[in-house]
C-alpha cells in the first residue's frame, strides 16, 4: 500500500505561513519525560483551511501553543508568517487569531463586553470597530444576545463568540484548537460556513485541530498526528485515494450488525470493521475482493458492495501497522457468571423525571425505558443534559420529580441498594492518579464489598481481560489516554454489575481504542449485561440497539438507530447519516423550545 | 504578501509605543472592574470581610476585663468589712455579687456565673489589726489564664488601695503610710483593647485583599483557560500585571478608607496621627501584599491552591506574628526573628503608632522603608517569573 499523504508532501515555499524545522517538545511529568512532539517538519499554505487530525495526545494542543509563542519548542525553529515564533512572539501574535480549546471567554462579561476587551487587545480603532462587530454579530448569529452573560449562552454560541473574538482584528492567520469538540452538530456546521466565508472572503489561512476524523474531509490539506508523531500531510483524498479497492459494505440478513462487525474484525486480512448505518464498514488489507463464503462461512446471504474509501479507512490503516487491535473475548468472564441474555423485562425505568439546578431545567420530563441486556445510547450535545440523566439513575442526584427505578429499586427510595448492581465510569475516568493499576482494582473491587479470593481472582482477570498485565505496577496517572479508559471500564466492572454507565467513555481517545472499546461493551452487552451509554459522537449511536436523542434538557427522538434516521428521510437526503437525522430533530423542535 | 511586508504591517499597527499600550491597558482594566463587581466573592472578600472583622474585633473581642461578676463571702460581718467591700462596688472591672457561703459561692463559681471568690474569714477584722495586716482569699477561675491573671492583679489593686486610704482616714501612723504607685498609661490612657486592636485589623483587611483575592482572581484566569487566550494576544506582560496591580490596588485602598472610616465614626478609635502618614503607608503595604498575591499565583496558576497558600503564607501571619494580637516583644527569639518577614509586622507597627501616639517619624521611617523593600522584591520577582508562556 502506498504511503498515504507522502506523495504531496513538498518542501515549504515562501507561500507558508506556518513552516516547523525539526521541532521536538518534552514534558516531564513525575520522573518520566514525556514527548509531545517529536522532530516535526511540517508547513501550512496560506490562504486555505488546513486541517490538524489526530486523537487527545497526538500533539495537536501543544502544537498549536506553540505556534501561537505561548510553548517554547526544546529543539527545532518554528517560522510563522515570517517571524520566529519563538523570539519574536509579541510581534508575531500581532498578525495572528487564536481560539484556545475552552474558547478564553470571561464568563461575567456580555457579549459585546468580551468582543470590546479583545478589540482593546488587539488595538482595534474605534472608528473600525461598529462595521466589524456589526459584521461579526451577523456571521455569527449573536446579534440578539449582545447584553447578554457568556456563561450564560449555550456551547454552540460560545463557540462562536470566542471565535469572533479572535477575529475582531481579521487576523492573517487563524489558529483554532478543536474548535467543535463537544458542540453540537448544528453550531458544528455553522463554524465550519463560517471558516470557510473568512478564507474566501477574506483570504485568511487556517490552521483548524480535531479529533473528529469525518471533519478531515472538510479541510484543504490535512496534516495527521499520532502520538507526537507526523503520519502524514496532504489533501484528504490523498489520504483515502490509495485505500481505493479495499472498502466495502457489507450487510447479513438476520444477523446484528455488531455481531457481524465483531466477527469480521477478527478475520484474517481484515484491517477494519465498523458499524455504518444499517451496515457493516469493512476494510481490507489487499484489494482482492474477498469470498463471502472464505471470510465468515458461517453467514448466509451476505451481501458485500464495494464503496468509496473515506479518511478514517486510511487512519486505521496506517495506525494499524504499528499497533494490531487487541480483542480478547472468547476466554470464561467472571460478567458472564450472573447473566443471562436479552429478555423484554425492562431493567430501567423512567417516568416523568425532571432535576432543576435553581430555575433551570437542566432535564425537562423525561420518559424511556431500557430493557434488560440492552445497549441504549443517550446522544447529544454539551449541555443537553445527558450527564444530570446518568447521575440521577446512578442515584448520585435525586431528581425533582418523577419516578426512577434501575434493577427494580425504586431509586427515591433505596439509591444504596439500585447502586449495588451498577457500575459507573464517569467522564473524566474517576481514577486514583497517584495509585497503580492493581491498586486501582483493589480498591474499587473493596469498595464494592469484594475481599479475599474473590478480590484476587477478578483483580486477576481485570488485568487479563484488560490487558493491563504489562502496566500493573504503573501509577495510573502515568498511563495513556487509552489505557485508562481500559482501567476505569475494568474498575466499573469489578463487582459484577447488572448494568453498566458509560458517561462520555470514548472522549479523546484514538479510533483503535474506540473500536476496542465498543468491542468489549458488544460482549457484555452479548452475555446479559445492560449498557447504557451517552456520547457525542453521532456515528457510535449506530452501535446502540436504542437511543434518545437529546437536546437542552429534552428527549427529540426515542427508538432504534433506524427508526431515528428513517424520521429525517426527504427527497434531498434520501439516506440520512444520524447527523443528517440529529441536525433534522433539532431544527424541527428549535421553534418549540425556543418559546418554551 | 512577503514575510517582510507582514513584518512592517504588523509593527506599525502593533508597537506603537505608549499609544496602543494604552488602549489595551483600558481593555484589561475595565474587564477587571466589571469582573470585581459581578462576582459576589469579590465584593464579599473587599467589603464584607472587612465589616464583619472589624464588627467582631470592634464589639466582640475586648482584652480587657471589665465587670466581672466576683463572688463575695464574708464569714462575718463587719464594719470593716463592708468598708471594703464597698471599694468594690465603686469599681468598674466588678460588679460584686455577696454570696451567703462558700458552698453556694463554689457552686456559682462551677456555672460559671461567677468569675472568681473574696473570701473575708472569721477573723478579717482582728487580724487587721494585728502586725501582719488581715489575708484575703482570692479564688479565680483558670480556664481563661489572661483573664484569671487580671481579675488577680485588680484584686490585688483593689486591696492596696484600700488599706493605704483606710490607714490616710484613721490617720495613724503616718510615717507607716505605703509608698503611693500611681499609674499613667501612655498612649492608649483608657486602656481599651480595642484601641490597638482596630488599627491593626486594617493590616489583616488589607493582606485580605492584597494577597488573597488577588492571587485567587489571577489563578482563575489561568484555571478558566482566559489567561492562555490573553497571552496570544499581543498584550504585553507588563500590561496584564498592570491590570491585575490597578484594579486591586484601588480596591484594597477602598478597602482602607472604609476601615479607617468605621474605626473613627463607630469605634471612637482615636486618630492622633495624620491620614496622609496613614495612606501612604498603607499604599506602601499594599505593594508588597499585591507583589505576594501575583507571585503566589504564578507559581501555583489554581485556584484552590493560591488560595490556601495565600492563606497560609500572608493571612495567617498578619493575623498571628504581626504585632496585631500578640506583642512581637514577648515572643521567643527565633519567632521574633520570623516576623521581620512578615509585612504586615511594619505595618501594624506603623498603624498603631500613627493612631494611638502619632506621627512618630523614628518609628514610621524605618517600617516604611522595610515595606518599600518588600514590595520591590515581591513585585520584582513577579515581574521576572511572569512569562508570556504557558510553561
């Protein structure tokens, strides 16, 4: 296979406002040196919109700091139009906009409050400033709410004040850092017509970091990080062009797709599988179209249609050369113990439930239902209140009103007992930094009334199941994004849970982990386990087998995956991707909860 | 457009010297006023901190005794006696209370409704009247040790006079009459605590603002993520500690005036010195308290952590080794040696002095020059640790 990207990768011209020489930068945490980024060469042209690819510890933040002057490289020289960043940075930061990950809005001050406080840093005459914000409230939609907090508006309008605070002054070049993680796909598509009006209009360069791999296609040139290492750089097409011939749909009748997708990842020659709609995304590692029969004999009727190859085959392939995908399931699991498969009885219940915070709704009269064995994703933004839902079944938050009830207990009544069959791995993964990977378990198993040989043995076939054996000794805080997310799954799942919490589990980490991941939750889910999980990522609510589309408090849309999509189905979008049908919902019940 | 040219572009719209330095330094200070006075903890750290400290130290903390309930047990009766009792009654540190017996006397004593017993025996008179002169029996509560020593010591006091006037009016042996100690007190004649204890509140307020809510709103900025969008701006370093140093300055000097304020109109804390003495050095502080405050910050850029070190470092001392409470005097040696250390140390002393006794120049000069050195040190080092880098 050839090298994807390699093939453009031309030298700098004096047409590069970014240009990167040899650049390395260390970060020594504990005793352990740290690389972000390792002999870098790179550039971006000017006058389009390149793209910064790669997952959380890519390199992509520390990157970006650095060409904005605030790092200081260790090795290497890093020219922004035509200053060195490093020496001259006042002078540099003068030509340049840059929009850090948390926006850097003061959230005491309005709207026009901050935009007027960035016109004054960025010395702004007073006489250019009423078009220019006038200019930028139109392009951005926030004309309305000048006066008003910026802790007050949603994360979408955040976004889009923060970057028209860069932009008060229209900078040569743009830097933004992961500037739609977490925000919704509406406010998503908006920043990106945005993006793309400033580099035409105004000929600005832009250099735009994400861990969403689908906004790859959306950039001029993309430049793929991984673990402070440059893959590659090009145009996107670059990138996929050679994975040409190796892509296919596939789909079995009668078959579920994440059984279906799980057995082929463990086929030979098989370089990826993943869930795409109604079917099956397979990746090969030749191009010789595979026999049907020869890959999975034991599926009937498949049918297999060669498709388009998009950016995200290409990353998995070249991350894949260096590091194969881990899917241990077939050995005896202590979950498997208590479990028996899916049934109709429904092991969670909500009625009614509402949770103000002061005179906010943060969740408004919910009502679902999961059944047993189940896999229900709750998808959303930011701020839709997917996080208050999970805390109040977790009987971490009681509700304000409405009735709850997990595993049969009534949550307002005995939240202690509900908890004994739950497993909980929050958002930022709850573990203790500072204690080892066996401590961790220990632990956890003990704070679930595990002791002795049974704390042992499932301790034992954490490390196992989890392939933490390697790093059992290893401080968790010391571990990769990936790996912890590995831990705090093995700690949720100690004490044998009958349903299992995911709360943003897939955040940051790269597209193996992910895969690995939703592997192991297909075989809990297989042996009787409920999962319920909330994500932002639209494409893994293709995995849930139901989901509740969310939205400022309120639930959109309830069903399965297809029934979802199917609602957004027009004559322009004859098969709606579940952003496409996520995007629909909300445009459609904009207008309700606006006046409600 | 060449490199060179961005070059150009961008010196000449960004360098302008003093007048675009101006613009931002207006942008920084406005955000920060607004900030101070949306966020309630800021207001409740700059003026209702203050108030509620002075209101406690002002009514609620007195050092000294005055009408404490004293039992009285007077085994028997006599002229004599009552002449001395009725000393008592006369004084404004009791207010006697005659018990029936020791028994009863102990047991108001147990409930603490009593802070001490006189006990006059059978034999008060006669032995009175012998060569030895009479005993009295003082029994004092010990819980509060400071409190026992004085209730002691105006006993004492109270017995002395007594005798030396009962042997002036019986006229005898006039040769034999006590050398008379008269007392004068300087500085704070009528002996109220609270006269020193006011002036030198303000240093605790002030460290209170200086140091604390400073360290805490800049570690913020850094904790909300604001500070890294700040600094890829073109402002330069002096700039945001310019608009960190203005707004608390004016704050902590806010903080001052109402102080100051509250000491002479509701305290009656009398104000010898001048205030001018009294502003600048309190400037002079505030220097030194915000040069710790920022320092604190960069170093630890959370939040939660400024705020305890702050604590730790600036607040605590000021309230225990600045001369504030406790007489840096009577401390032991090594400790003594701590609070030239502390700021607030020259502070109180210039506080207490400019209020009670005066613009004594020996005192005032060589305090304020120790503030001076402090605040050239802390802001310095600031100054130099603060970097345009997020590292």
């Amino acid at each position: 296979m050839p090298g994807p990207g390699q093939s453009m990768h031309t030298v700098a011209t004096e047409d590069s406002v970014i240009i990167l020489e040899g650049v390395s930068k260390y970060f020594v945490t504990g005793k352990r040196k740290i690389a972000a980024l390792q002999n870098v060469d790179m550039f971006v042209r000017r006058g389009i919109i390149t793209g910064l690819i790669g997952p959380d510890g890519a390199g992509k933040t520390t990157l970006m700091r650095m060409s904005t002057g605030l790092l200081a490289p260790d090795a290497g020289k890093i020219t922004i139009l035509g200053i060195d960043a490093t020496s001259d940075s006042l002078l540099m930061e003068a030509s340049i906009g840059y929009m850090p990950q948390r926006f850097g809005l003061y959230e005491d001050l309005t709207v026009m409050e901050n935009m007027k406080l960035y016109a004054d840093l960025h010395e702004v005459p007073e006489e250019l400033r009423p078009p220019r914000f006038e200019e930028l409230l139109h392009m951005t939609g926030l004309g309305p709410f000048i006066s008003r907090l910026a802790g007050r508006l949603s994360g979408g309008m955040k976004q889009k004040l923060g970057l028209a605070c860069t932009l008060v002054r229209p900078p040569q070049l743009l830097l933004l850092d992961e500037p739609t993680v977490g925000v919704d796909p509406v406010s998503r598509r908006e920043l990106w017509s945005i993006v793309y009006r400033l580099v035409r209009e105004e000929g600005m360069s832009v250099l735009l970091s994400t861990a969403y791999l689908d906004e790859a296609e959306r950039c001029n040139d993309v430049i793929l990080f991984h673990e402070g290492r440059l893959l590659g750089q090009g145009p996107p097409e670059s990138f996929s062009e050679p994975m040409q011939g190796h892509t296919y749909s596939v789909s079995v009748p009668g078959m579920k797709n994440r059984v279906l997708q799980g057995d082929l990842l463990r086929c030979p020659d098989v370089t990826d599988a993943v869930v795409q709609g109604d079917r099956v995304r397979l990746v090969m590692e030749g191009t010789v179209p595979p026999e049907p029969a020869a890959l999975l004999p034991s599926a009937k009727n498949m049918s297999l249609t060669p498709v388009r190859p998009r950016f995200e085959d290409a990353f998995i392939s070249i991350l894949r050369r260096s590091r194969p995908v881990s899917l241990k399931t077939a050995d005896e699991g202590i979950v498997t113990a208590a479990h028996t498969g899916t049934s109709d009885d429904h092991i969670i219940e909500v009625k009614n439930v509402q949770r103000k915070f002061g005179d906010f709704y943060a969740v408004k009269r919910i009502t679902f239902s999961v059944k047993k064995g189940e896999v229900f994703g709750l998808l959303g933004a930011n701020g839709a209140g997917k996080s208050t839902t999970f805390r109040m079944l977790c009987g971490l938050l009681p509700p304000s009103a409405g009735n709850l009830s997990v595993a049969g207990v009534d949550l307002r009544k005995a939240p202690a007992a509900a908890r004994a069959h739950i497993g909980y791995m929050s958002q930022k993964f709850s573990l203790y930094g500072n204690l080892s990977v066996r401590e961790n378990l220990r632990f956890f198993g003990s704070t679930y009334g595990l002791s002795g040989r049974t704390l042992r043995e499932n301790i034992q076939w954490a490390l196992e199941r989890f392939d933490l054996g390697d790093h059992e000794e290893i401080t968790s805080a010391e571990l990769p994004l990936g790996h912890k997310q590995r831990l705090a799954m093995a700690c949720a799942l100690m004490h044998n849970p009958d349903i299992l919490f995911l709360d943003e589990p897939t955040s940051g980490v790269d597209p193996i982990a992910r895969r690995e991941f939703w592997h192991r939750i297909n075989t809990l889910a297989e042996r009787g386990v409920t999962v319920m999980v909330t994500t932002h990522f639209m494409e893994e609510a293709e995995y849930c087998d139901s989901l509740a589309v969310m939205s400022a408090g309120e639930i959109l849309a309830l069903g399965t995956p297809a029934e979802i999509k199917a609602k957004a189905v027009s004559a322009d979008l004859p098969e709606p991707t579940m952003e496409d049908a996520f995007i629909s919902l909300i445009s459609d019940n904009a207008p309700a909860q606006k006046t409600s | 457009m060449t490199p060179e040219n961005v070059k150009k572009t961008a010196r000449t719209s960004g360098g302008l010297p003093g007048g675009g330095g101006k613009m931002r330094l207006r942008g920084l200070l406005r955000k920060e006023f607004l900030q101070i006075l949306r966020d309630p903890s800021s207001i409740a750290i700059a003026f209702l901190m203050p108030v509620l400290l002075l209101l406690l130290f002002g009514y609620g903390v007195s050092l000294n005794a005055k009408h404490v309930p004293l039992g009285i047990v007077v085994d028997n009766p006599n002229a004599d006696t009552s002449s001395f009792i009725g000393s008592f009654r006369q004084s404004s540190y009791f207010s006697p209370v005659v018990m029936p017996g020791m028994r009863q006397a102990v047991t108001a004593m147990e409930s603490g409704d009593i802070e001490g017993i006189l006990h006059l025996r059978e034999d008060f008179s006669r032995q009175l009247r012998g060569p030895e002169g009479a005993p009295i029996q003082v029994i004092v509560d010990g819980t509060d040790a400071n409190n026992a020593r004085q209730i002691s010591g105006y006993v004492q006091d109270a017995w002395s006079k007594w005798l030396g006037l009962r042997s002036i009016a019986r006229g005898s042996a006039m040769n034999n009459i006590p050398v008379q100690t008269e007392q004068r007190i300087w500085f704070n004649s009528e002996l109220r605590s609270r006269d020193f204890l006011v002036p030198g509140l303000i240093a605790v307020i002030m460290t209170l603002i200086g140091a604390l809510l400073t360290a805490m709103v800049m570690a913020r900025e850094w904790e909300r993520g604001t500070m890294e969008a700040l600094l890829a701006t073109p402002v330069e370093k002096r700039e945001i500690l310019l608009g960190k140093i203005i707004p608390y300055f004016t704050l902590g000097l806010g903080g001052m005036t109402l102080s100051v304020t509250m000491s002479f109109f509701l305290f009656r804390v009398p104000l010898i010195g001048s205030l001018f003495v009294l502003f600048v050095a309190a400037s002079l502080f505030l220097f030194a308290s915000l040069g710790m405050g920022l320092l604190i910050s960069i170093i630890s850029k959370n939040q939660f952590v400024a705020g305890q070190v702050a604590i730790i470092v600036t607040f605590l001392p000021a309230f225990i080794l600045s001369g504030f409470i406790f007489d840096i005097r009577s401390m032991p040696l090594p400790i003594r040696f701590v609070t030239h250390l502390i700021a607030a140390s020259y502070f109180v002393a210039i506080l207490q002095t400019v209020f009670l006794a005066g613009d004594i120049w020996q005192v005032i000069l060589p305090n304020a020059l120790a503030l001076v050195i402090m605040s050239a040190i802390f802001l310095g080092i600031s100054t130099r640790k603060f970097r345009k880098r997020l590292e």
